[in-house]
C-alpha cells in the first residue's frame, strides 16, 4: 500500500483569490495557470496497520502543529473515500524554495492527492483527483494536469474542477522567475483571502470582471495571441493585489525589489521584449515570456539590485505516478 507520485507547481494567469466555501474550497471565481516543468513536489505515501499515526516529512523535516493537520485533514477526506482507517507515513521533496510565494502548496497537494489515492488501489479520472485535491489547497486542483489549466469554480463541489485547455506541445510560452525573498510569507494565502473576502469592498467587482476577460484569455491560449495573454495576465494581477491592499488590515505581499522589477518590464517592451510580469501573494516576480526573449530576460533580471536567484520554467506535464 505505498505508491510514489510526482506533480508540478503552476502559474496563475488568472488568479484564484477568494473563497466562497471554505470548508468545500469553492472559489468565488473561476482561474488559469500555466503548469511548471522545473518546480516540482515528489511524495511517497505508505498506508500500514503497524503506523499508530500519521507521520509526514517534508524536505527531511517532520511536520508538526497547522502545517501537519492541513495534511492529516486531506488524509481524513482521502481515507473517507477509500474506505480506510490505516495510518500513513509520507515523506515528500520539493526542489524549490518553501513558501516564498511559489506555490509549493500546490504541488504538494496534488501529488499528496496522486500518491495516496494510488496507494489505496483507488483508480481516479483527473477530474475526482482534481476534485480532491482542491479540498487540500485550491491551486493544487489545476496542477493535476500539465499545459493550460482552467479550474471551473462552480457552485457544488462536483462542479469546482479543472480542465485542461491545452496541452504543453500546443504552445511553448515560459515563466522566468526572480526570487527576491525565500523566507515564508508572513499572512499565508489561506488567512490573506478570507480576509479579503471579508473586508475588500471592491472584492465583487473583481469577481465580475474575471468573468468579463476569462474567455478572452482562453481564446488568447488557443489562437496564441501572446500580447493579449500577457495583457490580460498582468491585469489579473494588478485586480488581485489591488483587492489585497484593500484588505483590512492591509496585505502587501510585495517588496521595493518587486516594484523595481514590475517597472523595468513593463520598460523592456517598449525596447520589443515581449515579457509580461505576474505576482502571487509574495514579493517574487513571476516574467510570462517567449522562448527567443529567455535568455535576455534571465540576463537583466539577475542585474537588478535585490534579486537573489532567477528560475526560468517551460511548461509541464500531469501528475503522474513514478
Ligand atoms: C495567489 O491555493 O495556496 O497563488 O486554497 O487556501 O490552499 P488555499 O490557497 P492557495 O492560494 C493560491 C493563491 C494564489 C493564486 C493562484 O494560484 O491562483
């Protein structure tokens, strides 16, 4: 009863900020992403009657408090649907750095989901693992498939899943990303959204608004038509951070490095460097470009003051048991 499973993190385009059932993870609106072939989550789970309780790892370190009852809670739901009470171990290995606003919960989560299920002999369609996952971190939903990623928010849980747009060998766009801070967030994006939910006054109209330019971003994918994906990706992103520093109390997630950052792409396009900047709820810089500008973008992106490392991603496939 032990199956080792492998699932990328992703890249919102479209973010998901804001939950209309937190106990379901129902989103208030529907989300895109980029799946990321360099930022990855391995992890073995091992059901066995000799285990008295769960233990997890996480990069050789056992997890205790919050941290460990977010896993032990998406263990419950998966022994709920496998009909088990077993106990299991899971030791899991991330190759990028934790929570610098990287979205490691999102491929933990979904390869936690993938390994699992499959150790319990469960035989899943993507759509029931993207279900499951979603109730262990939403992002994580979308990083059950590889390529184009949407998560349909939907209003019951049968409903809130995600579907692939397009695969990887449709379109080779990449992701370069400039670390400026590794060390965890303070407010975790958890805690950050229900507060804006809560407090945001402008938070509704966000919502009304992705509904207006989701399937103009869709359509962008298929025709691959990259200044309206990058557009549109860096609206999204100015709409959710502008909802977050509407929070009360306010959430500023980003740093002087990432203004500087932001400036100086928008600056590169004027020069005719196709590069679009995106943010998540950290101070890393996330620079949606094309395959010819990469090596361009990494240069003048580790030449800018405060940036510590660069990760240039293509796109990435499923998760998939190895
Ligand atoms: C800003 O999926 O980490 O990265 O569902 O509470 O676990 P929970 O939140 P999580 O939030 C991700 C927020 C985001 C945007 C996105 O990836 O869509």
């Amino acid at each position: 009863m032990k199956s080792k499973a492998l699932a990328h993190s992703n890249i919102a385009l479209i973010k998901y900020w804001g939950k209309k059932d937190p106990k379901l993870f129902l989103p208030w609106n529907s989300s895109v992403s980029m799946t990321l072939d360099r930022l990855y989550t391995v992890t073995e789970v091992e059901f066995s009657p000799e285990f008295k309780e769960d233990t997890i790892i996480v990069n050789g370190e056992k997890l205790e408090g919050e941290k460990k009852e977010k896993v032990v809670r998406h263990l419950n739901l998966i022994r709920h649907i496998g009909k088990t009470d077993l106990k299991a171990r899971v030791v899991s290995e991330n190759n990028f750095p934790f929570g610098a606003g990287l979205a490691s919960s999102a491929s933990a989560f979904a390869a936690l989901t993938l390994a699992a299920t499959s150790a319990l002999g469960l035989e899943l369609s993507k759509k029931e693992l993207s279900i499951i996952s979603r109730q262990g971190s939403g992002s994580s939903c979308r990083s059950i498939y590889g390529g184009f990623v949407e998560w349909k928010a939907g209003n019951i849980s049968e409903e809130s899943y995600a579907e692939q747009i397009a695969p990887k060998e449709h379109w080779d766009v990449r992701d370069v990303i400039a670390i400026v801070q590794k060390e965890e967030k303070k407010v975790s994006s958890r805690a950050g959204m229900a507060q804006t939910v809560e407090t945001c006054p402008f938070f509704m109209k966000r919502v009304e608004e992705v509904g207006k330019y989701l399937p103009k971003l869709i359509k962008a994918i298929l025709d691959k038509d990259f200044k309206t994906l990058g557009e549109i990706t860096e609206f999204d992103c100015l709409s959710m951070h502008a909802t977050m520093l509407t929070t009360k109390p306010m959430l500023l997630y980003w740093s002087p490095e990432t203004v500087r950052i932001i400036k100086e792409v928008v600056s590169w396009r004027e020069e005719g460097i196709e590069a679009y900047f995106t943010v998540d709820a950290g101070p890393n810089v996330h620079v949606i470009t094309l395959p010819e500008y990469v090596k361009e973008v990494e240069k003048r992106l580790s030449e800018i003051q405060g940036v510590k490392e660069v990760i240039s991603c293509g796109i990435g496939d499923d998760t998939k048991v190895i």
